[in-house]
C-alpha cells in the first residue's frame, strides 16, 4: 500500500510540473567565427555580426530548480576574412571575403535555475544542438585605387548525412549540410521575461570534401545575447 501511494505522489507531482510548462519566445544578436586552428582556436578579427530567432519549451523538471528547454531557431553563422590595406597604394588590393551560412538549429539544453527573488532566478544550462543548413551567402568586395568591386554567389551545400559520409555530392567548394555541437549558457528571468548569453562549440566541421588537414580545422563558434518571453 505505501508503494502504491508513493507511486500516486509521484505521479501527481509529475503532473503538477507539466501543468506548469511554458512556452516562450527568444531572439538576439550573434558574434561568429571560424576556427583557425585543429585545436578550434579562432581570429578574433575574423568574427561576423548576425542574429537568431526561434521558440523554447521550457519544462520543469524540479520546479523553479531544473527545467529541460529544447528550442528550434533560425540563425546565422559564419565569419569574415581580410587581406591588404583599407589605405592601400595603387598596387595592393583591399580584399574582404565574408560567409554567411543560415541554420534550422535545434538545441537541447538542461537548465539549472536558482531563485534570487520572488519572481526572479539566475540560471545555467548545457546541452547539446543540431542544426540544417538551408541558405547562406558567399560575398568578396576588392578595392585597389579607390575602384571597389564586388561579387556574391548562394552557398553551396551536400546533401550529406550524419550516418554518411560517403555521399556522391561532396566538394572542396561545398558546406556540409549537418552541423552539431553544444551550448553553454547562463542568464536570468523575471517574472516571463529572460535574457541570457550562450556560446556555441560547433564540433563538425564546416566544409564537404575529405576529412584531411585541408579543411578538417573549421568549425563553426557562436556567441550570442538574448533576450525571450515565456507565456
């Protein structure tokens, strides 16, 4: 009888932290880049501006304590790249070459939450994300004696898999149409309102082709300021 009747706790209070599921919207600015290095180091110089917005469940796990938030957003990422002198002579060109890929990103994050306030708490998650590339922009502008020009071209994806790499569509030339990794992020809430700042280690590498030293290094990295709404 104490088993059944823990059972019935048990799942009164799991019914309980469902009722108090909410859904929430959330958007903001991005700083990405690319990494340099095999060890993930990147160029500060190389960052890029964009933003993200998207939707969150958040539901409680412990309430007020724990909660687990998937979300599903549409950002951008990617990074610029500079050679030569803005104030160059007649001889060396000014040559900026920026990549902007746009992902349907999924996280999927275990929030921590401590209260600091009635209607306030500090929280921390972790977790990982997955994302689908689906548009993006290659840009290159060339300045050499005060004449600029400039050219844009869509990116490129495969059609990869992440249970196949051996597609018939890859290329040197391409992205790879699968990113993955994790986030990590801390924040606040008051009352329905959130803000909070995540960064975002891509661990897949970016280009289609071989996995070799040639392109093996570059991996997408996020940082990025919210701000939500939860209903």
């Amino acid at each position: 009888m104490k088993k059944i009747i823990l059972s019935f706790a048990a799942l009164a209070i799991s019914f309980g932290a469902m009722s108090q599921v909410r859904v929430g919207v959330k958007g903001g600015w991005n700083l990405s880049s690319i990494s340099v290095d095999n060890d993930g180091s990147v160029d500060k110089d190389r960052s890029l501006s964009g933003y993200h917005i998207g939707a969150i469940v958040d539901f409680p796990l412990i309430k007020n304590v724990l909660s687990f938030q998937p979300g599903v957003f549409y950002t951008t990422k990617g990074a610029k790249l500079t050679s030569g002198d803005k104030d160059n002579d007649a001889t060396v060109p000014y040559v900026k070459y920026t990549t902007r890929p746009q992902y349907i990103e999924v996280p999927v994050n275990f929030i921590g939450k401590i209260p600091v306030g009635e209607n306030a708490r500090l929280f921390a998650g972790v977790g990982p994300y997955f994302a689908f590339g689906v548009a993006g922009k290659n840009k290159v502008s060339s300045t050499l004696a005060g004449v600029t020009t400039s050219s844009e071209s869509d990116i490129k994806w495969d059609d990869d898999t992440p249970f196949n790499d051996g597609d018939p569509d890859r290329g040197l030339n391409k992205y790879k149409r699968f990113d993955w990794g994790g986030n990590l992020q801390v924040g606040a809430e008051f009352n329905h309102f959130l803000v909070s700042a995540q960064y975002g280690l891509g661990l897949g590498k970016i280009n289609s082709g071989g996995d070799d030293s040639r392109n093996e290094k570059n991996k997408n990295r996020v940082f990025a300021v919210s701000v939500g709404y939860l209903f």
